[in-house]
C-alpha cells in the first residue's frame, strides 16, 4: 500500500483517486484501495469496524470548497471512508449511518457524505470511468477546481 504522505487536503485526494485509476480494477477493487489509502478502512470483516471508529486521518489539510469544509482536517478521511462504505453497506444504509451519526443533511460533512455516495455510486454502477474519477474530485470538491 502506498500513502501519497506529500500532498494535503483536496489535492492529495485528487492525486490519490487519479493514482488509484490508473490501475486497470474494478471499481469496488478502486473504492476498497481508496478506503484503505484515504481512511485506513481495511477489507472485509475488519471494514465495518474500521468504518463505526470512523477510519483513520492519512491526509491533513484543506482545500476543500467552503460547502464541503467543516474546518477539520479531516475530511480526506470523511470522503474516502464514506465512499468505501458503500461496497460494504449499499448506499442507503451508509446514508442512514451518516444521519445517525450526526452528520445533518444541510452541513458540510452532510454534504461531502452525500458526495461521496454519490461518486461511489457513479464509481460501482460504471457510470464515471476510473481515470476521469480524480478530476471529477477536483471540479466538484476542491476550493479552486484545480487544487
């Protein structure tokens, strides 16, 4: 496993995901290795206990666009994570478990959950190829478009 340690924030999101879809997988294989290198989300049983402690921060930084920004420096880890909770919980459950713990539809993380089903969704129904996946980070959830 490789951490992309260099980069901060949105942009080692982007590096990560385009990184990542380069490989030619499929994309649970993509959300798996994107929940281990942004989360530290593990496979299989260990998974659904990574994911109730809430994962790991790999990331620290911004870079965020301000509708997806809770201050922390943990988003990287909110997005990732949320994503690879989808392979293992289907959309709707993962959605429940973002409500239930505390993240309000209306609030930043509310809406970088919402983001993150999303991507996995478009990611495990082939509807976004795995090498556009990093640009589509970059336009929807970077501050600039271009971090």
């Amino acid at each position: 496993m490789r951490f992309v340690a260099a980069d901060h924030g949105c942009s080692g999101l982007v590096a990560l995901v385009a990184r990542l879809g380069e490989d030619r997988i499929s994309g649970r294989a993509f959300l798996i290795r994107l929940g281990r290198q942004g989360a530290g989300i593990r496979r299989g049983p260990q998974a659904l206990l990574d994911l109730a402690t809430g994962g790991r921060n790999l990331f620290r930084g911004g870079g965020f666009r301000p509708e997806f920004d809770d201050g922390s420096s943990g988003q990287v880890r909110h997005f990732s994570g949320t994503a690879v909770a989808v392979v293992w919980l289907g959309a709707r459950l993962t959605r429940w478990f973002t409500r239930v713990r505390g993240d309000a539809a209306t609030s930043a993380d509310g809406r970088l959950s919402e983001a993150a089903i999303e991507f996995a969704e478009l990611i495990l129904h082939d509807r976004l190829p795995l090498a556009e996946a990093g640009q589509w980070i970059r336009r929807r959830l970077c501050a600039d478009g271009s971090s």
